[in-house]
C-alpha cells in the first residue's frame, strides 16, 4: 500500500472551474442539467454543471448524501444521461451514444466501482475480471486468464482467483472489483464512494489503490463523503443542491506518471 | 447461498458469461427444476397427445385398409356359394364375401352332459352372448378380412372357436377355455378357444356388449342352421366410388341379382367409402386431444413467459452490472437466450423419453378400446419433431419478450433496483379498492394486497389456472350430460328386460309365457325390421329399423319433436326420430318410400321424435305392420317390465324369463335388461369421458405446477420483505399464512373465473362431441363438479404455497436483507 506524499492545504478555488482547459480535457461537461421526474414535483438533480477533468488527476466528488454527487458521477460514466448539457469523456460524446454504443465504449474507456462491489455472485473472483474482456472482446481468449491473474495480482488478491465472491470479506470483494474495472485496461476510473461499505482499515487499503493507479497516470473520479480521504485526492469538488460549489485542488500531489 | 469455492478450474476456461449461465442454472436448483419442469409438460402433452393420436392413426391406417373394408353389406336370408358367385360377376363389384352370423347364448366349461345347472344357480343366469360368425374362405377372403394372432390354427376347424381380439375389452373366456354354446333347440356344441384373431370392421365387445368368435361353416352347421350365408359384404371394382354410386350398385344387387333368384334382404349398410363405424368417436376424441394439445402448449408457454420474466426481473442488477463493465443489451440477450436453450434442452430430454412412453400407453388404450389393432412401438417421426421444436423454440419465443424489455434496461435503473418490489402497488384502482378493506388479520390483509402486487405475473398465472379449472369444469358438465343423457334414454325405454329371438315367434305364446313368469308385471311384444328409405337421387339410406308396436303402448314415452305419436288404426302413417329426419331432411306431412322385405312402401310421416341412441328407427303401429309384411305373430323382440326395477331384479327377471323361454323351446338370442343397457352406453360415452379426464388432468397439471412456480418466485422476489416482517417480529407461522393465504387467493380467483367461462365452454363441449359422435345429448350443467372443483382448488393451491411458504419461513433476518 503506498500513501502518497503532499497532505498539505488545499488550495481553493471557489466554484472556479477549468473552462480554459476544455480543449484538451480527458472529461468534459458542459451546462449538464438532470431532472428527476418523481410524479408531482420534478426533482432537479444537477443544475447546469460544468467540468473539466484532465488526465491524471485524482477527482474526489464530496457532498451529502441528495447533493448530487452520484448523479454527476453516472454522466461521466454514460450509466445515467443528461437532461441538457453536453458529457464529452475521452473524445467521446458520450450523451450522443445509444445503449450499445456507450456499453462497449464505456467497458474501454472507463472502469465502474461501486459502492457494493458488485461482483456476479456465480462467477469465481477470476471469471468477474475477465467478464469485461470477454464482453468487449479485449484481448485474445486464450490470454485473458493471464491478463486477470495480473491484476489480481496487482490488487493482491491473486490467491483467491479461484474463489466465489462469496467466500470473500468486503474489502478482498472491493479489490477484486477495482481490478475488474482495470480489466480493459480504461484511462479512467470512476468509483462510487468505493470505500463506503469497508472499515477504515480495508478502506485505506482500498484507497492506496487508488493512489497507486493514479501514480500509473489512471485518472479517478471517486465519489466519498468521507473528509479524511477527500483531502488527499488532488481535486476535490464539493458539491451541493446540484451544484459543483468548490473545486478545491491539491498542489502538493504528486502528479500522475503517464508511462503506467 | 453459494458455496464459496468453486472447484471448476479448467485448463481451457470458457468465457466468464457462459461460464455464468451455467452457474446460474445450478445455482437455483428450483428455479431450473420448475422451468425445465414447465416447459417438459408442453412436451410430454404434445408427444402424449399428438404422438398417441398419430400411433393410433398410423395402426388404423397399417390395419383398416389392409382388411379391405366392404363399401356394402347385405343382410340376407339363406344363400349359397353359387349366389355369392352371382354378385361377384355384377358389374361395378370386386369381390365379394359370404359371412354367416348368428347370435347364440354360451356359458363357460363343457355343459352338455349336465341336465341341471348347479343348485341355486339357472343356466341363464350364467349365460351370455356371443356373435359366431362362419365363412367357407376365412384364409382366402378378399373383402373383410381378418387376422388371426400368430400361432393361432387358422381357419378354425369343427369344434374350435377363435375369439375376435375386443373379446379381451370384457371378462370372457381364454385361450384353452371350453364354452357350451346353446342352439336354442336343445343342441348343446363345446367349442374349445384356441386363439385371437383381429377384425378392425367387428363391433367391439364393449360397443356391442356382447363377444364374437370365428368359427367354420360345418360349425355353424352343427349348431343347427344352414350352411349358408346370411350376410354379404361387397367390395365395388373402383377404389374411388362414392357412397352414392355403391348405394345405386347395392339396389341393383338386391333387386337384380339377389330378389330374382329368392334370396330376401332384409338390410343394407353401405358406409362412406374408407369410413370405419367408430370413425365418429374417433373423430371427436382426435379434435379433443388435439385441443388438448394446443391448449397444453399455450400454458407451457404462459409459464415460460412468468419464470423467464422472474428471472430476468431477479437478475436486473446484475444485467446492469453487466452493462457498467461494457455489456451490450444483445450480448445480454444472447446469454439469457441460451440460458433458456439450456431450460429447453434439458425439458425435450426429460419429456422426449416420458412423452413417448405415455404416447405408446395412450395409443395402446386407444387403439385397445376402438379395436384399432396393434399400434408402433413409438410416436411418428413428425410428432417427435414437434415435440423437439415445442421443447426448443417455444421457450425461446416465450421468452424472448421478456428477456428483450428485461435486457434493455437502462444501468442506472437497473442499479437502482432495490430488490422491494412494492413500488409499483397503490395506484391502481384494484390496489386502492384492497387499501380500503378493513378488519382483516394484518397477514391476510398483506397475503391479498401482495396477490395482486405482481399484476402481469397475476395475469398470467390465473390464466393458466384459469384455463385449467374451465377445462375441469367443463369436463365435469359433460360427464354429467353423458350421464344425463344416459338416464334420458332410459326414461324412453320404459321396460327392464328386452329378449330378442334367432326366429321371428309367436307373439301370444311367447307373451303367454313370459306373463307366467315370477317377477314379470307387463309385456309387450314388438315386430322389427331392417329398411331401407328412398332418397330423391335413386340412392337408399339404408340400416333403418322399422319398430312396429301397439300405437297404445306405454313402454316407450316418446319425446316429440314435430308432428304426433301413432293412434290405433294408423296404416301407412309412421312416426320417425330425429337421426332419419336430420339425415334425409324429412318434415311432418312428407311422404316416403320405404322398402322392408324388398318391397316399396308409400309412407307419411305424421311425426318425429327425438333419437333414442339407437340409430335411425321408424315406428309404426303393430297390427298394419304385421298385415303389410303379412306376417300375423311372428315377433322378433319382446319388451318386458319387472315388479322389482333394480339392476338385480331387472337381472333376475331377466335370467328367470330366459330360462322359461328356453324350456318352451323358444330360441333366444339375447336377453338384455335396461340397467345393462344403459351401463353399455356409459361405457360407450365414457370413451370420450375418459379421454377428457386425461386432458382435463394434464392441464390441471400444468395449471399447478403453474401457480407452485409463481408462488416460488414470489417468495423469491419478497426475500426482502419477508426479512422485513422478521425483523419486526414475525413468527414462522404468519410468514406461513401470508403465502398459503396468497396461494388460495390466487386459486380462488381461478375458480371464479373459470366459473364465469365454464357454462358456454361445456355447452359447446357438449354440442361438438354431439356432432362428432352424431348422437344428440342432453346438456346438464354440474353445479356439484363446479363446487367440487373449488374445494380441489383451495386444497391444491393451499399445498402448491407449502413449499414456497416453508422457505420463506425460513428466510434469516440477515440473509434477506443482503439479497439480491
């Protein structure tokens, strides 16, 4: 596990927001609104969002439970869509995409972590990382095996390939799913408060992780409401009501290698 | 809920989805045991019922044409070889076979040396019927043939009697017995059963209700009668001749050949050409079975569709997992698809085997009561195929609908997705209607608001059940219209004993001696005939008994239909029944022409009476009949009532008439007493009874393992709930109520609305076997079958949710909460 140097300060910056460096920007959002039809009232669950998020950096979404943080999280990753507003990741308009599209574009570009780890209950902790492989036919058949022994590997989880999920604790399930969403090797990785469900032990773990990837030049979006973690990402966005109401970044981390 | 190794490592390991499915299917034991299970019922209905009526069809079709069925028969007096010849050289006929057949009584062992019947025991009292039939070339005949077993001597020589094969449908002697068969003059011939022989065109046993056998024409002479033929059956040279043509060929035999040369004809059949007498009822039960089968795949289908949609509704999250790591909604599709291949994979090889077993029991039972012959050992090739396709594409189909809505899910709904299913519930109008009902114990009140929580599976789990409780029910009102129908005719007939003689007798002497007979109250004795009716094209219908009886009599109560009954006096004014007026479109005031012993009669018909189930009959008033035949006092039938009207002491009276008959040297040829009658006709209905018992059977089957399959995943998909309701306290007991309460609920409902369908589905039950069977039968709605469905119903249902309700109560607190 390795904890990364820099807690400093952050340095903020109150609701100011990359616009400048949208052009070159690994995930774009533009005016991104969603409204919730809930029956009588419509619910507005992200009001005209805009952000930039480059390569390489280490994006914590920090907020009360309703603020909206998830819902941002789910139109970078295409699993929810705007209402209005334009969702660009990777090159990618991702709110431009039909359902199949966006399913094989997302299992390349992005890793999903969730909250609840998620892993199919009838796979063995191997057959889960080669699923998305499998799905977006990365890799040829024979070597998938090998490609997911690595990450598992990677994720110290490599003697328990063989295992269903079920014989796992939380924090060995949350592992298992990181390297999962590692699997098609995707530039970035968004995490739905990923450490949510582990106790602080597993859930550094699961966090020095994270900053390992990061270190291998991943970008993270990680959704938390956990202070202690939020402050040691490099970019942390506050939001409220809807609303990116900080963007707070961290001067002190290290930035990402790209030559993971 | 797992276990938590899984020792599947393979050297070449196959790719995780497929790898998914399959533990998918081991992991829910259940689940696959009930889908396979579903699906298996279609196929083994199909192959049961397709298979079974295309084995019966396939022997019909090896056995009937192979015997060469007459395209006409005629009933004659005496006539010889040289005669036979004669007709054979007629233009436009064949080939031609000569049959003499007469009906004896016979009782079992060796007789003759026995002057007295054991102590307490009449000679009549054991006698039965049988039907000897004697030909010159049994082995080269070339028109009704028939087909000794292997083994069996054949022709039979003097002495030796082959039984025809439906001998085994009744209690009746065996290869080896000895039976003494009665001339009715006092000659007593032991005949030994030396075998079975098969004739597709004999009335079986159990139709007519009497055995026949084969024996050889110097048998027949022994017995007492001529060794000459008293029936002709005639096969025309043109394999494509039309019934009309044969009829018009059969006139000329009878009025050109035969009457010329002094041979009478008392009767004509001449059938549809290719047609067997139980074609009819063969018919119906073919349309019944194939509805059977149609239905049968219906439900199948309605349970696929409930599971299938379950499971995809059970799997939601992990499809939107699936899709978050890169999944296309085809790639879904695929794998769910296969999954339910799989289903149906496993359901042919369970049903293939089982069907077709059931197929060869069914076509045997079949073919063993119609007489049919032996069937193949197996179902035909395309209802074996049917089957196959029924086990693989129908799940498929069924499926694909559910699967596809199932798989097109959004992620973010599907994550979202929090295993309680009560979201849906409470805007409806039926939901709102449960919300208001008040006073019911709490888990009631959940059992009835979660039966109605799941609509679309609601729906189709009571129109499974539904289907099959107005399938029982209706079955249940034909039964009881059978039997109906039955008593009807009973109440016609209002006599207990009917003797028929081998000679036409003396109406006094033999009244006479039937009147001094114990037990005997009344007696009426009736002059019957063999006519045939003119139709405006110059063909005849023929096979017309013509009843002649005193216009007075009370032992029939005629039901009329048009018209009137006869009145003394009467001559040339005939009554007929519906068969004659249906079949020749006949109306009061029409007059016809009849002939009876080869000649034409000019009769009005003043009245029509509703049929009888004895076929086309004319009645006319006695004295005119027996002054047009000119024959004063000779009467073929007499009718007879009895001071004790029970089976017993119709049998008895029956018994003690024939006995002081026989010692008056009259020479009876059967004696037949209402109630034996009447179970002769049940039997006959009961065919079809029967074979809608077996239908309505499967299909409650298919209905239980229906609602046992929703109930499941009911309980399944209220894992959470359940755990709720345990956590606030609820014991084994109430979890138990509120699924038994939601199985009977569900049950309930089935019957209500089963109810609502079952009077015009068992009316047009009724009407359909009528015109298939060409028999018309009396409707009776069974209020008793409906009540006595309900009670199965509530008992079924309440079991089907046992299980189910078992493991529901068996749910942990911690276990319910945590699944998915």
């Amino acid at each position: 596990m390795c904890r990364l140097e820099g807690d400093e300060s952050f340095r903020r910056e109150t609701k100011t927001l990359s616009l400048e460096s949208r052009g070159s920007a690994l995930i774009d959002l533009s005016s991104v609104v969603k409204v919730y039809d809930t029956g009588e009232v419509p619910f507005t669950a992200l009001k005209s969002i805009d952000l930039a998020v480059e390569a390489g950096e280490f994006v914590g979404l920090i907020g009360k439970s309703g603020s909206g943080k998830t819902t941002l999280i789910n139109m970078i990753t295409g699993i929810d869509r705007p209402t209005s507003g334009g969702v660009v990741v990777a090159g990618t308009p991702v709110h431009e995409l039909g359902e199949n599209r966006l399913a094989m574009w997302r299992g390349r570009t992005i890793g999903v972590v969730f909250q609840f780890f998620q892993l199919l209950p009838t796979l063995t902790v191997v057959e889960n990382v080669m699923l998305p492989m499998d799905f977006c036919n990365v890799h040829a058949r024979r070597e998938r095996e090998g490609y997911a022994m690595a990450l598992l590997e990677q994720v110290e989880m490599a003697d328990q390939a063989y295992k269903l999920p079920a014989a796992l604790s939380g924090g060995q399930q949350q592992r298992v799913a990181i390297a999962r969403a590692l699997a098609n090797d995707p530039p970035i990785l968004a995490a739905d408060e990923p450490t949510g469900n582990l106790d602080s032990a597993t859930a550094e773990a699961v966090f020095g992780l994270f900053e390992q990837l990061v270190h291998r030049g991943k970008t993270i979006v990680m959704v938390t409401h956990d202070d202690d973690l939020a402050a040691r990402v490099t970019r942390a966005l506050h939001v409220r009501d809807g609303e990116i109401v900080e963007d707070a970044r961290n001067p002190m981390r290290v930035p990402a290698r790209r030559d993971a | 809920m797992h276990g938590t190794r899984c020792g599947c490592r393979l050297a070449a390991m196959p790719d995780p989805r497929w790898a998914k499915i399959g533990r998918d299917l081991l992991a829910h034991k259940v689940r696959t045991l009930l889908t396979v299970l579903s699906i298996a019922v279609g196929v083994f209905a199909i192959l049961v019922v397709l298979g079974g009526r295309g084995m019966l069809l396939q022997s019909f079709d090896a056995n009937f044409p192979r015997s060469v069925p007459g395209d006409a028969t005629l009933y004659t007096s005496d006539c010889g070889s040289d005669l036979l010849r004669a007709v054979e050289r007629s233009a436009g006929v064949g080939a031609v076979a000569g049959r003499r057949s007469v009906v004896f009584r016979y009782l079992p062992g060796d007789l003759r040396s026995q002057a007295q019947p054991p102590a307490g025991v009449t000679l009549a009292q054991r006698s039965r019927s049988i039907e000897l039939v004697a030909s010159e070339d049994w082995a080269t005949a070339r028109v009704e043939r028939v087909f000794p077993d292997s083994g069996v001597s054949w022709p039979p020589a003097a002495g030796e009697v082959v039984l025809e094969r439906s001998a085994l449908q009744q209690d009746s002697p065996v290869v080896g017995d000895v039976i003494t068969v009665d001339a009715g003059d006092g000659t007593k011939r032991v005949l030994r059963v030396t075998g079975y022989a098969h004739d597709i065109n004999a009335i079986p046993a159990m139709f007519s209700g009497h055995i026949s056998g084969f024996v050889s024409m110097a048998e027949m002479g022994a017995l007492g009668q001529a060794a000459e033929y008293n029936r002709i059956v005639v096969s025309m040279d043109r394999p494509d001749i039309t019934r009309d043509e044969a009829s018009r060929i059969a006139i000329r035999l009878r009025d050109d050949v035969l009457a010329p040369r002094g041979v009478r004809v008392f009767g004509m059949q001449v059938p549809e050409p290719g047609s067997h007498f139980l074609g009819d009822i063969f018919r119906a039960v073919a349309v019944l079975l194939l509805a059977l089968g149609v239905m049968a795949l219906m439900l199948s289908g309605f349970l696929v569709v409930n599971t299938v949609s379950a499971l995809v509704s059970q799997q939601v999250r992990q499809i939107g997992v699936m899709k978050a790591v890169g999944a296309r909604s085809s790639q879904i599709m695929w794998m769910y698809l296969a999954l339910v291949a799989v289903y149906g994979v496993l359901a042919v090889a369970v049903g293939l085997p089982t069907g077709s077993y059931w197929a060869a029991w069914f076509a045997r039972f079949g073919g063993g009561l119609l007489n049919f012959g032996d069937a193949p050992a197996g179902p035909p090739g395309y209802a074996v195929a049917l089957a196959i396709c029924v086990g693989l594409v129908v799940p498929l189909a069924a499926a694909y609908l559910p699967i596809r809505s199932g798989t097109r899910v959004t992620v973010v709904r599907a994550l979202n997705s929090t295993g309680m299913s009560a979201a849906g519930f409470g805007h409806g109008v039926i939901d709102r209607i449960l919300g208001l009902v008040r006073g019911l114990p709490r888990p009631v009140a959940l059992a009835l608001r979660n039966t109605f929580l799941r609509k679309g599976r609601l729906a189709l789990t009571l129109t499974t059940l539904t289907l099959a409780s107005v399938v029982v029910m209706s079955v249940m009102s034909v039964r009881t219209s059978m039997l109906r129908t039955v008593d009807d005719v009973a109440s016609w007939w209002r006599y207990d004993v009917e003797v028929s003689f081998q000679q036409p007798v003396n109406a006094s002497a033999v009244e006479r001696e039937a009147l001094r007979t114990p037990g005997v109250t009344a007696v009426e004795t009736w002059l019957v005939r063999q006519a045939s009716l003119k139709r405006p094209g110059g063909t005849e219908d023929e096979g017309i008994s013509v009843i002649g009886l005193p216009a007075t009599t009370t032992f029939v109560t005629p039901r009329l239909v048009a018209g009137r009954w006869l009145a003394p006096g009467d001559e040339g004014e005939v009554v007929v029944n519906t068969d004659v007026a249906n079949d020749d479109g006949i109306h009061v005031g029409d007059v016809r022409t009849f002939t009876v012993l080869d000649k034409e009669r000019e009769w009005r018909i003043v009245g029509i009476v509703q049929g009888q189930l004895m076929g086309s009959a004319v009645f006319v008033e006695r004295n005119y009949l027996e002054s047009a035949l000119a024959e004063a006092g000779g009467i073929g039938r007499m009718v007879v009532r009895a001071a004790d009207q029970t089976d017993f002491g119709q049998r008895q009276t029956g018994d003690r008439l024939e006995q002081r008959l026989k010692d008056a040297g009259f020479a009876v040829a059967s004696v037949r007493n209402q109630k034996a009658m009447a179970a002769s006709l049940s039997s006959e209905l009961g065919i079809l009874v029967t074979f809608l018992i077996i239908m309505a059977v499967i299909l409650a089957a298919v209905g239980i393992i229906g609602l046992s399959g929703t109930m499941i995943i009911n309980v399944l998909e209220s894992t959470r709930e359940i755990g709720v309701m345990r956590a606030v306290g609820a014991s084994h007991a109430s979890i138990y109520q509120v699924f038994v309460t939601e199985g009977v609920v569900i049950g309930t409902l089935s019957w209500l609305l089963g109810a609502l369908f079952t009077y015009p589905v068992s009316l047009g039950l009724v009407r359909l076997l009528e015109k298939a069977i060409t028999i018309p039968l009396s409707y009776e709605f069974s209020w008793g079958g409906m009540f006595l469905w309900l009670a199965i119903v509530s008992i079924i249902s309440a079991g089907a949710s046992l299980l189910p309700a078992f493991r529901a109560s068996q749910v942990s607190v911690r276990d319910a909460i945590a699944y998915e």
